[in-house]
C-alpha cells in the first residue's frame, strides 16, 4: 500500500467540534482510504474508487 500519511485527509462535514464519532477520507492513487479520526494511527481501509462512488451514491439517496 501507498505511503497513506502523504494524503490528504478531509474529516467528515457532519463531525462535530468536540471530535465525536467521525471518519476521515483519502483519495489516492491505489483507491480511498478511510479511518478513524480519533485513532489516525489506527488501521485504514482502502477501497477501490468505484465502491466508494457506490456508497456515497447510496448515502445521498437518502
């Protein structure tokens, strides 16, 4: 996998200041990556372009 610390990360627009239950997204080369925005060194999850289309697709329908 791609070194991921060189993406740039962009927080969820429905977290909240006080840092509650949020993710982070990342677009690169080898697909989107998502993790925890309260464990940035945690595990991420990579997934291909077309996937994350697929559920943000699904989560603006709603």
């Amino acid at each position: 996998m791609s070194n991921i610390d060189s993406h740039a990360w962009f927080k969820s627009s429905y977290s909240g200041a006080e840092g509650g239950q949020c993710i982070e997204v990342a677009a690169g080369a080898a697909g989107v990556f998502v993790r925890d925005s309260k464990s940035v060194a945690g595990p991420v999850l990579r997934v291909s372009r077309e996937a994350w289309a697929g559920l943000v697709g699904l989560a603006s329908e709603k």
